[in-house]
C-alpha cells in the first residue's frame, strides 16, 4: 500500500479544463484578477467559493466588495 502512494492521477476540476471563461473580477482595492480556478481563488484571497459561484451567475451584485468587471458594449 506504501509503494502506491502519492502515484494518484487527479482530475483537475477547474473552468479552464472544462472549456469554460469566467468573467474577470475587480477587488476592492482596483485590482483585476481573472479567474481560472473558483476553489483556489477563494482559498487564496480568504472569499466563500459558494457567495463566488453566486456572483459569477448574477445571482448577488458583490462579495466582500469583489464585483465583476463591467462589459464594454
């Protein structure tokens, strides 16, 4: 049992494996961050990757002062 392991393959869950694009999102503080990954963002900026999901489909306008960036139409 030893010998196997760390030999797991993971399957990467991310947007980005799966094709998809998600929108760039603004901190507070002005930056633009783009997102490739929901679960390592939220873990990394300290953000609920839920409230995140939410705001990626529209449902809430921010989270912890995070909004999307507007589209140039």
């Amino acid at each position: 049992m030893l010998s196997i392991k760390g030999t797991r393959v993971f399957n990467s869950n991310t947007a980005e494996t799966k094709g998809l694009v998600l929108p760039s999102i603004i901190s507070p503080e002005g930056l633009v961050y783009t997102v490739t990954c929901v679960r390592a963002f939220c873990r990394e900026h300290n953000l609920s990757h839920s409230c995140l999901g939410r705001l990626f489909a529209g449902k809430t306008p921010a989270h912890k002062g995070r909004t999307l960036v507007p589209n140039k139409e």
